[in-house]
C-alpha cells in the first residue's frame, strides 16, 4: 500500500472501533486500537520465521530468559535474513487466537506473555491488559481480535512511512474525540518533509560521503514521524550512511508505537526513551547530535516542572530567565540547543550542530525587553545561531488552526549567513484540501516544499525571502517621562474631603485659606512654598504638621485634596541639584555623537532644567509615562530629539532606565514581527467604486422588500 492511499488503512482500523461503542467512550478508543494496531503488526513481521523460533525455543526451555531471549532474537529474521532483535515464542499467533472464541482473552495474554522483554516493556506503556479484561467482560473481545485478523500490516504490504500516517491519523481522531487543546497535536508530513530539508539540504555534501555517520534527536518524537523523514532523506541521498535516531516523549502510547516501529526496522543502535524532556533527560550521557528536530507542544504551560527546575542552578546550560510559566516551547529549543556539538572549521571533532524546530507565533514576539522569552531569543540572535524562520500557512495542522512558523537554529552557520537572519514567508503558498481533516484545510505541495527550500539555499531576495542582520531585530527600551503639571486652589468641597481625614488641621487649613485666599493659582511648587510658610508662622495654640511618617501622610493628604491635573500648569518640581551632582554625559551613550547639543539641551533630555546655578527635576506624571523601542541601530538621542521631542517638548529619558543594564543603555530586547516585515500596503478602492457597490446592494435590498410587499 503506498503512502497515498493509508486513509483506506486508517478508515477501516477506525471502522473496527465502533464495536468498542459502550463499554468505552470514543477519546478511549485508543487505549484498545493502538496496542493491538502494533501487536497485528509484530505478528505480520514474525509470521516468517515462527516455526523457527518455536523450534529453537524448544530446545532452550529452563534457561535464563536473558539468554533465550538472546538466542530467539537473532533467529527471528525477515525477508532479507536479518535478525529482528525480537521474538515471540507462544504456540499462538493471530489466526490461532481466532480459533478460540472461549478462550480469547487467557490465550491473548500469554501470546503477549510470550514476546521478548523488549515488546514486552512496550505492551506495559499500553497497560494494554487492564482492556483485555475489560472487553472480555463486556463480549467485544473476540470480535475486535477477528476484526484485526483481517488486516495485513507487514511492511511489505503497509511499509513504515504509511504506517507512520495511518498511526497520526488515528491519534489525532482520538484527540479530536476528546476534545484536546491546540498544544496537542501531529505534525503533517508535508511540513517534516520542509523541516527536514532545511535541516539536511545545506549538509548533502556531507551526508552522502562513504562511512558516514549521523546522529539525529527529537525531543518530543510523539510517535516518531520526523525521526523516519530525516531517516528517508538520508538513506534516499546516501543508501550506505549508518543512521542512528534518538527520541523521546512524555506520553506511554506515543513512546510505545514510536519504540515499535524502531524495532520493527531493526535499528538496534537507535533509542526511544519515555519521559518528561525538560525534567528527565533520557540522553543525559549523549552531550551531542548532529540533527535535532521537534514540534513541541503549543502554548503549554510547565508549571508541574518548575518547582524542580527552579531549583538548578541554570537550565540546559542557560543562565537567564525562562519564558513564562504558561509557555514552555522555548524551554524546549534551549534544550536542543544544550545537545549541539562544540564547532570548529576544520576539525572533525568539534562538528556542530543544526536544528529545526516548529512554534507557534509566541516564542516570535511575546514579552518585551527583559523578560523570559525576549532574553532567550537574544541570547540566541547573539551568538549568531538562528539561520532562518519560515511562516506557514494556517490550517496546516490537525488539531490547531493557528499560524506555524519553522525555526532553523544552528552553531555553524555557512560564512555568507554569518550574522545574518533569513525570513521566509510561505503563507500564501498553500493547496487547499478537497476534504479537511479535523482542522487542517490547506497543505503544502511539492512545488511549494521546492520553492521555500531554494529560497532558503539560495538566501535570495525577493517579495517573500527577506535576509537581515543579526541587529535589525533588537531594540533598547526606554522610559519617555514627562513633567506632573498641578493647579492648587482651595474649593469648599475640597476642604471637606480634607478635614474629614485631618481634622485636627481645621485651624492650620484656615489659616492657610486666609493667607492665601481661594484663588486658582496654576504654580503648586510657589503656592506650596507659602503653605509651607504659613504653617511656619502658626500660632503656639494652633495645630501644624506632625512629626515623621503621620506628618509626611497629612502632606500628602493636603496636595491630593487642593490639587488637580492642568496641562497649562507649571510643572511639580520634585528636587534641586547641583549641576556637578548629576552624571550625564555623552559617556552614557558610547559610540554616540552628542556634540550637537548645548549642556542646557543636553540636561533637559534627562529632565533636568536649569534655574540659575543650579538644576531642577521635574516631578513625572504617571499618567504621562510611556515607552520606546528603539532599534539597536538607532541612536537613542536622535531618535527622542527626531521622534518624541516635536510631538511632546516637555519629555525626558528616565534615567534609571539607562542605568539598570547592559552598559547604561536601556533595556536590550529582541522580537521577529513577520507582519511588519512583509507588509504591503493595499491603497483603499476609489470612492466612486464603493459608492456604486452599496448603491448596488441597495437597489437589490429594495427589489427583494417590493417582493415581500406586493
């Protein structure tokens, strides 16, 4: 059956479910379907040398089972006289257990009873034995198992690439039967297939020498579909290259059909592992793989792991914040990234490494400059390791109808990429699907595959391949401050809202209003100053400001109450400095020319003005906070003086913005924005056009009420 055609596979595997309809509910399905799937399918693959191993078992009974299962191993073989790595020595086999309807779920156990440790260990991840009880009790047993019986899974007839499909597709039926979120689903093979060939195409000269030795690792294989495309590619460009895969998942059914498969391929160096990747990392002992690739879970939280990530001293080798806590996709890239090989031009032994990684639109932009996720990717963009990103279509994924994006990471980049990003957008180039399957509607064809792997190797130009520099995609974040302006004026309603807290100030308060009379004055700094004096010059009998804290509160209560907002008053002056005080200098801004600008302008840029001697600063309205990015290849002053200073004249940089990191220049962060970098502008339709559309409509809307009407 060829790899076209495994939907008439799944459609009848699916078929046979129904009869589990009642005892099991369908998001269940898979505990029975899945294990006797790849039960049918070792049975197909041993039907060949049965009688051989049964023969050879004969003689090897009270042995240790080690050495049995030794001996048993090298005699099953398959068509090519290759020892399987595996067996089963039980009298029983598919066509047998039918025989038997009374018998069915005893004679079923012990037939799994009988395989080799190896698929035995598999069949305990099903815990497949729980269902045979289950489905004996409720008389669906015999028929499932004479069902299966029916279906021919030898590789020969079903080879392991449509086996591979006819796996996914039935997973994703039962993920969509119980309802699972877009952080669950399987990757379409067209989009492996683009994720392998920007992984392997730029190594071909490599991958097709003689004796050549590859290494490949998917953190998150799922059943284990990116580990058997990269393997086709490799063994399809070089038949000799020893291949060995590497895998691991988090799900026992998944780990189980993916741990199957490897073994009924006979790949006895290759390994799949069953765990938590972030927490328990099956391959600590391998520090590096030549290729790795993963699709990762969508928008999936990792709180259950940080409790114990929290206490390492860094994770995968990385020391600053994580993304996150509802996000854990970038945990999984910098996880790849801590199996990359040390590189050396030249040296064999210091090989590095490439990745291919599948993400959603989060790990792109989310977070702005000093959180988890803008920290890890530069990080990355500065140790010049990420080489591209591909935008997918939407609706290319099973379960999720979100937009995908492709990243390809590496620690050798070829010397025309080096400090050099390349995008590509491929999301207009997909096929739409004559039936959808669950929420994929689009696909991408051969063509399109080609295409967006020439525009990668060729790192062209063009209105869908855009190359940038390493910089173009980091930006400082600034705090733009601009003055509080308050209007003081004593009102009866303010007086009331003041006494009802400070009664006790009820003849300072008069005497203030004596002093001052009622009306607005738009300085707080010189009404405040005589507010400050008549409390000065109070009477021995009158109440004034308390000492320490209660004091500073009955302060802060009287400018709430007497003050408001006015944009044409003064500004609050918050202190007075000497002009030697305060540290501003071009030394702030290395490599930035300041010459242009007089002291005064050079102050005033920080929020410090002049008052004689000395220098003054403005007190910042809240309200008037904001912030600037400002690409890396800017300069920070030109571009407050060309893009803040016209539009607002009385703003200034916060200055603890510049002295918190990275060498007193603001906040460093970095973000890939596809929408803004493939933008193009669509002018409006002439108004003439839309007048004679809607007059249009309107003439039909009016044709359809004189048929209601007449």
């Amino acid at each position: 059956m060829s790899s076209a055609n495994f939907q008439q596979l799944a459609n009848f595997i699916w078929s046979v479910a129904d009869l589990l309809r009642g005892p099991y509910r369908p998001p269940q399905y898979e505990r029975v379907m899945l294990p006797l799937t790849v039960l049918r399918r070792f049975d197909a693959v041993l039907a060949l040398t049965k009688d051989a191993v049964l023969a050879r078992y004969e003689t090897l009974k009270g042995k240790e089972p080690a050495l049995v299962d030794r001996v048993l191993n090298e005699v099953a073989k398959n068509e090519n006289g290759t020892s399987l790595g595996f067996h089963n020595h039980s009298q029983l086999d598919f066509y047998r257990l039918k025989g038997d309807p009374d018998n069915i779920a005893r004679h079923l156990t012990d037939y799994i009873n009988g395989f080799s440790e190896n698929v035995r260990k598999i069949f305990e991840r099903f815990d497949f034995e729980k269902e045979i009880e289950k489905l004996e009790e409720s008389n669906r047993l015999y028929q499932v198992v004479s069902q299966f019986v029916e279906i021919d899974l030898h590789p020969n007839r079903v080879d392991n690439i449509t086996m591979g499909l006819v796996f996914e597709d039935l997973i994703r039926r039962f993920n969509e039967s119980a309802n699972e979120t877009a952080g669950d689903h399987f990757t379409p093979r067209e989009v492996i297939q683009l994720m392998v060939n920007l992984l392997l195409e730029p190594d071909t000269n490599v991958l097709t020498r003689a004796g050549v030795i590859v290494t490949i690792c998917d953190p998150a294989c799922g059943t284990g579909g990116m580990l058997a495309e990269a393997q086709n590619w490799i063994h399809a460009h070089n038949e000799q290259a020893n291949v060995k895969v590497y895998g691991q998942d988090y799900n026992p059914r998944s780990y189980a059909v993916a741990a199957s498969d490897l073994l009924i391929k006979g790949q006895k160096d290759s390994r799949i592992e069953l765990g938590n990747t972030l927490t328990d990392d099956r391959f600590a002992d391998m520090h590096w793989f030549d290729y790795l690739l993963a699709n990762p879970p969508f928008g999936v939280d990792w709180k259950a792991e940080k409790k114990e990530i929290d206490r390492w001293p860094n994770f995968c080798g990385y020391t600053g914040k994580l993304p996150r806590i509802n996000d854990g996709a970038l945990l999984f890239l910098l996880h790849m990234i801590s199996k990359f090989a040390d590189y050396q031009p030249g040296n064999k032994d210091l090989p590095g490494s490439r990745a291919a990684i599948v993400f959603n639109g989060s790990p792109l932009f989310t977070g702005g400059a000093g959180s988890g996720e803008s920290d890890i990717r530069r990080w990355i963009i500065e140790r010049d390791m990420l080489e591209a990103i591909v935008a997918l279509p939407e609706q290319m994924f099973y379960n999720t109808g979100i937009g995908t994006f492709v990243w390809v990471v590496t620690n050798r980049k070829a010397d025309h990429r080096k400090g050099k990003i390349q995008l590509i957008d491929a999301r207009e180039r997909y096929t739409p699907m004559k039936r959808s399957l669950g929420d994929k509607r689009r696909y991408l064809d051969q063509t399109a595959i080609d295409t967006v792997t020439r525009e990668h190797g060729t790192m062209e130009s063009s209105k869908t391949s855009r190359v940038f520099d390493n910089t173009d995609f980091g930006y400082r974040r600034i705090t733009v401050l601009r003055p509080l302006r308050l209007r003081f004026e004593i009102t009866d309603e303010a007086r009331e809202r003041f006494l009802n807290t400070c009664p006790e100030l009820y003849g300072a308060l008069q005497a203030v209003q004596d002093q001052l009379g009622t009306e607005l004055r738009l300085d707080w700094n010189q009404a405040w100053d005589e507010v400050q004096h008549v409390f000065k010059t109070l009477p021995d009998d009158v109440e004034g400001w308390a000492k320490g804290a209660k004091g500073t509160a009955q302060k802060k209560i009287f400018r709430d109450c007497f003050t408001t907002v006015d944009p044409e008053a003064a500004p609050v002056i918050s202190k007075h400095h000497k002009k030697g005080d305060v540290p501003v200098s071009s030394k702030l801004f290395p490599g930035q020319t300041l010459s242009t600008l007089t002291a005064g302008e050079l102050y005033a840029l920080f929020g410090l003005y002049t008052d004689g001697k000395n220098l003054v600063e403005y007190e910042p309205d809240p309200a008037l906070k904001d912030a600037e990015n400002i690409p890396l290849k800017k300069d920070i002053v030109s571009y407050v003086l060309r893009e803040v200073r016209p539009y607002v004249a009385d703003a200034w940089i916060d200055r603890e913005t510049l002295d918190e990191q990275d060498g007193g220049i603001g906040k460093v962060g970095y973000e890939i924005n596809f929408n803004r970098v493939f933008f193009q502008y669509q002018p409006p339709r002439p108004l003439h056009e839309i007048d004679a559309e809607l007059a249009e409509v309107e003439k039909r809307i009016m044709g359809l009420l004189r048929e209601v009407t007449e």
